[in-house]
C-alpha cells in the first residue's frame, strides 16, 4: 500500500493491457470504493474507446484516487475517491452521463453499482 495520496493517477492503463497499473496504489484509509460489476452485450460497438476515454477523464477528475478493472463472463470496475462529494460529480459529468447512457442504451445487459467506504486496507 502507498502512501502517495495522488492515487495511481500516474499509472498506465488497464485497459491498454498494461500490467504495472493493474492493482491501484491508493492513499492510507479512509477513502471510497464505487464497484461496478456489469454483464456486457455482444459486441464492442465503441466500448473499448469509451471505456479507455472514460479512464482519463476520471483520472482528471478532482478526488480521483485510481481504478481496477477485470472483465470475464462479468465486469468488475472498482474506481477509489476521496469522498462522497467527488464521486457525486464524476456521476454527473456531462460527458460520463453520455456513457451511462450509451452503456443502458448498447453495452450492457445488466450491471450493479455500489458505494462502499474503506476504512481498512492491507497488501503484499
């Protein structure tokens, strides 16, 4: 675990297959998780560049901490912030609204999104 509290925002991406920013280096507890597990839709219909697009916007975004992503049968995205109000306004930015819709409308059969405080974390 890192103490940098700039998050892994400098870290490449995972959806880029790049293995060094796969595990988030998130600050000391307490923070924010949002999890969101999805069933996608056949095909990519543009997924993959929104998906790649919707990474660096966030990483942008004021309160950002870092994210992991893995994908099977199901997709697990969990995004880390540093309260409540920053991921209020990433829900609510303009261009990412234009993604939940495209993911309602396209790209998912179905998904779940939680909010969950960390207040313990450990790692080796």
């Amino acid at each position: 675990m890192s103490s940098d509290n700039s998050g892994s925002n400098s870290k490449g991406s995972p959806f880029r297959g790049d293995l060094d920013g796969l595990i988030a280096q998130t600050p000391q507890p307490p923070y924010y998780a949002v999890i969101f597990t999805s069933v996608r839709t056949p095909g990519d219909e543009g997924y993959s560049d929104m998906a790649v697009e919707m990474e660096e916007l966030a990483r942008k975004q004021e309160g950002f901490l870092g994210v992991e992503s893995a994908r099977n049968e199901a997709g697990i995205t969990v995004s880390y912030w540093q309260s409540v109000e920053a991921i209020k306004k990433w829900k609510a930015n303009a261009r990412h609204l234009f993604a939940q819709q495209q993911g309602r409308d396209k790209w998912y059969q179905n998904y779940k999104v939680r909010i969950c405080l960390v207040e313990h974390d450990y790692s080796f």
